[in-house]
C-alpha cells in the first residue's frame, strides 16, 4: 500500500544532508509552510535573475538570503546592498543583445551559478570595480554599517580578502544586534575563506620547492573492512569515529530492515510521494554540484530506472521521518549510531527529525566533492548496488581549491572524475582514499571529510548524519555561526551547552527499531 502525496503535504520537508536554497524546495516550503529548514547553501529569492527584487518588494514571497542586504529591522530605502544583490541587479538592466553576446549558463537555471558565472565577466569585473570606487568614495561623508558591508562584499568579489574582512569588521562594530549577527556571519565566512587562502598559497609554496614533483594523484589508501560481530560500540567510536577514520561494517545492513530492501519494495510503500530530483551539472557552484533537475513521483522514477530509461537524475537524501515514516517505521539504527545526540534535543529542533534519508541512483550518476553540513558525522547503508566512494582528510581540505563563495559548505573546484594536475597541482600532496562500497554493507564518514560519490550501478541506499561525543565540539562551533542568522541552530547550540544535557557515551547498546531510537529516553536517564 503506498503513501499517497496528498497524505504527505501537510509535513513535506526538505531538511536533510542537502543545503536548502534551491527555487523548488522553497517554493515548497512555502506552500506547505514549512517549519524547519536546515541553514546552508543560499540562493537569492528569484528562480531567475531577471526577476529578482529589491529588499522592500513583496518580503512575504522572500527568502532572507545572507548574499545582499536585507536589513532585519525597518530597512532603509537608500540602503546600500551586498554584492550579490548589486550584481544581480545590475545585470538585469543590461541589454539583451549584451547579455546573449557575453555568456551562456549552460543547463543551469541556478540564480548561485548563473551569477557565479556573471561576476567572472570582463564587463561584471568593471563594474564590481566600479562600486568598490563609489562606495569608497562615499565613506569620505557616511561611514555606515550598510556602506561598509557593502564595499567589503564588493571587495570579496575582487578577491581582496583583507580589505574585505576589515570593512565587514567595521559594519559589524556599527550595526544593531540583528543586522550585527548577519553580518558576523559574512564575516565569519570571509575569514575562513582567506585563512584557506592562505593554507593553499603556503602549500603552493612548500610544493614548488620539491625538486622531483610527480604531478600525479598519489595512490589511494583503502578503508579497512570490519565484520560486525567483532565490532563493538566502544572500538567503533575510539578506534574510527575519534580518529576521523572510514571504515565499511560487513554482515549488518542484512539486520537493519525486517525483509529485504528493494526498488520494488520502496515503490509499493512510497510511490505516490513527490520529490525533487537532482542533476550534476559540471560548472555548479552549488554543494556537490548538484542542482534540482524535475520534480516526479518516486514510482515513476523507480520504473525509469528500472527500465534503463534514467540516466541522469538523482533522488538524493530524501528524508525519510519526514517524508515516509511508513519505510522509516521498518528500519533498525545500528548500535554504533544509536547514541546520537540530536535524538536527546527537545521535540522538533533542528536536525531531530531528519534523517535516515533515502537514495536511490542509475549507474554512473555521482555527487561531487563536498563536504556534509554542520560538522556532522555520516553513515551510509547500501541495500542494491555498487558506489566508489574518494574521501579526503579534513586537514586535505586546503588543497582541493575550495570556495566559500555564498556558503560555509565549500564548493571543490577540482574535477575527480577527470583530474588535471597542471590545473590543480596541489592535488598531486593529497591524501585520497578510497574503497567500492558493495551490496549489504554500511560505511562510515567521519565528520570534516570531503569526499564524491560515483554509483557505479543502480543503487539504492539509506543514510543519516549525527552527533556524538566524537565530533560534539567541532559541531558546537558550526552552530554558533549558523546561529548568527539562523535561531533554530542557537536554540540547539544552547540545549548542547546546557549542564543538564546528557554527554554519556552508553557503550553497551544494540540495535534499536526506528521507534525505540526516536525515544532514546532510556539513554538520556543513564
């Protein structure tokens, strides 16, 4: 019996490993008056950037982005605006005739691509010069918050990163506690944005000094295989999850559902849900490259790829709590997830809800480096198919060109699937691993590690992120900067800085069903 998309409507929510900011998932969430949505990646609120609008235009059909200035409390008309809002601005006004002769965004309808693509032309790179001579100028007889957010915002996009951060400093100093948090997280993201600048010139540096450079990837290392009957909860967190160490568990997916998992089996229970489906486009500057591709029922996916008739569309990281509690009441956490720290927040916080979540992929449809969300940790159970999995160390992080650009999730500017060494040639002193996750087992990602993943045949997966004491602190410190613009990141911040909050490792648990992990209270009272 499948779930009807009527039935769903009601709680449809898109908060799951993706970064929300794509047009259909907020036109979703508007329509269905979405309660939670995870902070990320940010688009602008236009589906296209002839049709964006200024800060005071219709502000119940926007989306606060963090990319231009929206001021949280009574906006001024004369306000200056961030870049990206300028630039977009800007853009629309110009001739149509100029805008076909310039540039061609290929299959991207993406506002972050298409202007990621616009601010790299020769006529944008004049007028970002433009604005950073007016707005300096008007500093000589206004020195305001907005002004100095401004040119520093325009200064980014010129890639002058200290002058950038100095100016963003100023307008943090001078604005309102509302308009400050926004602004302290621009400037949290210019600053790491440079000190990765800076890790990667030093590497540059510390590269061009070696007399024999290979100028190739180095080997991979493999990730170790581990039964699960040797496996105990306690080596699993000392021995990977604290070491930040990949390891596939063998002999467990088989005990995680009550029958076997199959596309078939998914179909009659959820068929009739709606869902956003994903694409790789090469020149995204979106997270993982990938950006909404159609919206369809997952049965009429399902059948296409089962007939061979899909090639390129991805269902990603669906969840499956929110979106299917049906296929989610069927599942058993494995005992080494089953002390998640999200499960001991109060009831509809952030995160609680939102995993496991669903994949499922034809051959040869991958996601791009990238790097999963708020430093969380990640497992992945594969029920049908192959995937080849390349991660990296976070401390490899520098020296794979990422960008910051209009999110604290990087965008990796390098290509796996076809390196170029002479492009890239930091690549050639990474530390790349890599392993074939095959049918019936479980693999780990430790928190911080960028990693692509290429499903080699169709596949059919679920996953969840979650938070233990292996990466509490480094989760800690990534929603303090969501929580300048985010208030439902604070509130969680503040429940894991509570004395009272329950930190205890239980190294003893099993397996639990979906329902007895959903009301961990036995945990939280040991």
């Amino acid at each position: 019996m499948s779930i009807s998309s009527d039935n769903q409507s009601d709680t449809t929510e898109f908060i799951t490993e993706w970064p929300i900011g794509t047009s259909l998932e907020l036109q979703e969430s508007r329509k269905h008056n979405v309660k939670t949505m995870k902070l990320g990646k940010r688009c602008f609120p236009f589906k296209e950037l002839d049709r964006v609008r200024g800060p005071n235009d219709n502000p119940e059909k926007k989306s606060l982005t963090r990319d231009h200035h929206v001021s949280l409390k009574n906006p001024q008309p004369d306000a200056e605006h961030l870049a990206s809002f300028g630039i977009a601005h800007w853009w629309r006004k110009q001739p149509v005739s100029l805008k076909e002769g310039c540039i061609t965004f290929s299959c991207s309808k993406n506002p972050n691509t298409m202007l990621h693509s616009i601010s790299r032309l020769p006529i944008a790179k004049d007028f970002i010069n433009g604005e950073i001579n007016r707005l300096t100028e008007k500093l000589n007889w206004t020195s305001t918050a907005d002004v100095h957010a401004a040119l520093g915002s325009y200064q980014e996009k010129a890639n002058l990163l200290p002058e950038a951060i100095e100016n963003m400093k100023i307008a943090v100093e001078k604005s309102p506690d509302e308009d400050g948090k926004e602004y302290k997280w621009l400037l949290h993201r210019m600053v790491l944005q440079h000190q990765v600048k800076k890790d990667h010139d030093r590497a540059l540096r510390q590269l061009a000094q070696i007399s024999e450079n290979n100028s190739k990837l180095p080997a991979a290392q493999e990730v170790e295989r581990v039964p699960f009957s040797s496996l105990s909860v306690e080596d699993f967190h000392n021995k990977y999850a604290c070491q930040s160490k990949p390891v596939i568990v063998t002999g467990l997916v088989q005990q995680m559902t009550a029958q076997p998992w199959t596309l078939q089996h998914v179909k009659d229970i959820a068929g009739d849900c709606s869902v956003v489906l994903k694409q790789r486009i090469p020149d995204s500057c979106e997270w993982a490259r990938l950006e909404e591709h159609s919206r369809d029922t997952i049965g009429a996916y399902i059948d296409r790829v089962l007939n061979r008739a899909e090639t390129e569309s991805y269902l990603f990281d669906w969840s499956l709590p929110i979106n299917c509690n049906q296929l989610a009441q069927e599942l058993s956490i494995p005992k080494y997830f089953a002390n998640d720290f999200l499960q001991r927040s109060s009831s509809g916080s952030l995160y609680r809800d939102s995993w496991p979540s669903l994949f499922i992929a034809p051959p040869n449809v991958c996601s791009e480096l990238h790097i999963d969300a708020f430093g969380s940790n990640f497992w992945m159970a594969l029920f049908t198919g192959r995937k080849r999995w390349t991660f990296f160390p976070p401390n490899d992080v520098a020296l794979l060109y990422p960008s910051y650009e209009s999110s604290m999730d990087p965008v990796f500017d390098v290509d796996l699937g076809n390196p170029d060494l002479e492009l890239h040639p930091l690549l050639s002193v990474t530390h790349p691993i890599q392993c074939v996750l095959e049918e019936g087992e479980l693999l780990f990602v430790p928190a911080g590690c960028p990693h692509r993943v290429e499903n080699l045949t169709t596949s059919l997966a679920i996953s969840s992120n979650f938070v233990d004491m292996s990466n509490f602190t480094k989760v800690k410190s990534e929603l303090e900067v969501q929580g300048y613009v985010d208030p439902r990141s604070a509130d969680l911040l503040s429940q894991f800085n509570s004395s009272s909050f329950n930190r205890k490792m239980d190294f003893k648990v099993k397996n639990v069903s979906f329902k007895e992990f959903k009301s961990l209270h036995y945990l939280c009272d040991n």
